[in-house]
C-alpha cells in the first residue's frame, strides 16, 4: 500500500492504518510558547470573528495556520522571531480555534479575503506572509485576488507545505466526510495512545509534544468545520492565477510530506515568477512544530531582501 496515511484524507482506510507508526521514535520535549503581546478581534465582512495574538516589536510576519489547526501551531516559529526582534501577529482562521466562522463558509477565497482584512484593519505593512498548509493556500488566494493589497502592504511570502490545487481524491470524499464526522473516531482519538492516528503528517523523528498538539486540535476542530473546508479542498485550483503573484516567494516542502507532497511546491515554484523552492529532507507536512530554525531563517530572509 502507498504511503499516504494522513489525517486530512484519503479516507477510512488511511486513518484506521495511521497506528502502523505508533514504534517509530518520537522525540521528548515541551513546545514552546509566545511570552506577553496582547489578543485582540477582527471582524469581518461576513461576520467572522477572528482571535488575534500579536506579539514583539520590529518588522512584521502574519502567520495563517494550517486546517484543523489553531495559531498554536506557529508558536515555536513564532517564540523565536518576537526574541529576534520582529512583530508577529497570528489568528486563529475562521471556524478554527476561537474564531467564528461568519456566513460565507469556507471557500479558500474567503480565506484569502480574511487574510486581507486582518492586514487592513491593523493596518500592517512591510510584512511578511508566512502560511502553513491552508495557510499557505490562504496566501496564495490573498496574493491573486488582492494585488493592490499585496504592494501596499506585503514584502514577501513564504509558501510552507501547501498546494495551490485540490489536495483530497474525490472518489474518496464521501467516505472522508464520514470519518471526519465520526464520534468514533474522536473518541479513540483522545483515548490513550490516540497519537498515532495523526503520526503519519509528521517526517522523522517529531516531538511528542507536538504529535499530541496536533491530535488535540483536530479533535477540538468542529466536525462542521473539518468537513467545510474539507469541501473547499476538493473544489479549488489557484494555478491558472499563480503567474499574477509578483512578490518574492519562497516554497518550503518537506520530502515526507504526505499531505501536501513535493510535486505540488515544484508546482508552485514552477508557476510563480519570482519564487525559489526548499525542499528539507526527511521532513513531513508539520514544518512549523519539525522545522522552526529552518522557517525562522527563511522568513527572516525575506524580511530582510
């Protein structure tokens, strides 16, 4: 059998198999966390609300976080650049976390529209974008759809193990959905040694810490939520607009990403004109929680061309 077992999908089979890891060797080690800033709210244009944590004081980086995530997921990237001297502001994406999920759904284009809400109504500029998975697709729908935005206000993006097309098979959808609305599967989910079942999105060797984080944001992701934006997933194709983004890009992948795999960042960097890919070695799809050091300098690069 392929290598695919993921949380996001493909499906009953892949979920049910992801324990064939559990052996693997996981790191020890607490995650760290953001010292200090302030929590504020943006409200969209469809009644979103969404929970924002800045923090730090320097050149800014906005850090759209992965699906079935929360802000948490960048807090080891985060921690590092407010110590280095930048502002970073996270937010919990629509639906996600503490934030609501407004009246539009959860289209990948109101994602991009919210990202550039969130700019606008803390007036952010100079800033770096640093999107994780559908962060990263946020990004990318933000950077096609709003140019004038983009050059007013953003000096670079940086792309982290995320597609700019469908990412779910489609003949697997229906049984997808149902497995990511089973109170089943959340309960052997939480259960003691649930870990496993989300082990496979990670590449060698991750911390325990963030295997758990990971498992416990999905679970506390409402199935609605899981399944809305599974939806949008299945249902949208950035490529034929990828040409009109004219900002410096970087695409990170690692080469064990199984949601997200390598061809769709050769893509991406294949596709945008000013954009160079990273591949890291032996890393999987949770770049921020595998790969801090590695994104911080990435990100702290583009801040500085």
């Amino acid at each position: 059998m392929r290598r695919t077992v993921s949380y996001l999908g493909l499906g009953a089979a892949a979920l049910a198999g992801a324990a064939y890891v559990a052996s693997r060797r996981v790191d020890e080690g607490p995650l760290p966390a953001v010292e200090g800033g302030e929590r504020t709210k943006v409200e969209t244009s469809d009644g979103a609300v969404l929970d924002v944590h800045i923090a730090g004081d320097g050149p800014a980086v906005v850090l759209p976080h992965c699906w079935t995530g929360t802000m948490e997921v960048w807090a080891p990237v985060a921690a590092k650049l407010v110590a280095s001297g930048h502002r970073v502001i996270r937010y919990d994406q629509r639906g996600h976390g503490a934030s609501t999920a407004g009246t539009d759904g959860f289209a990948i284009e109101r994602f991009g529209d919210d990202l550039r809400e969130v700019l606008e109504t803390l007036d952010v500029r100079d800033a770096v974008i640093a999107g994780h998975s559908l962060g990263g697709m946020t990004a990318q729908s933000f950077a096609i759809r709003h140019p004038d935005v983009v050059r007013q206000r953003v000096r670079g993006l940086v792309l982290v193990g995320t597609a700019p097309a469908a990412v779910v098979w489609a003949p697997l959808a229906r049984v997808t959905r149902r497995v990511l609305r089973s109170p089943r599967l959340e309960s052997r989910m939480r259960a003691r040694g649930g870990a496993p079942f989300v082990r496979g999105v990670f590449g060698a060797r991750p911390n325990r810490a963030a295997v758990l984080a990971t498992r416990d944001a999905f679970v506390n992701t409402s199935p609605d939520v899981r399944v809305g934006v599974l939806d949008s997933l299945l249902n949208f194709d950035l490529r034929p607009h990828l040409h009109t983004i004219t900002m410096p890009t970087v695409v990170v992948v690692g080469s064990r990403d199984t949601l997200t795999p390598p061809r769709w960042s050769r893509e991406m960097a294949r596709l945008i004109p000013d954009a160079r890919l990273v591949t890291l070695k032996g890393a999987g799809h949770m770049l921020p929680y595998e790969v801090p050091d590695v994104l911080v300098r990435l990100i702290e690069a583009a801040a500085a061309a």
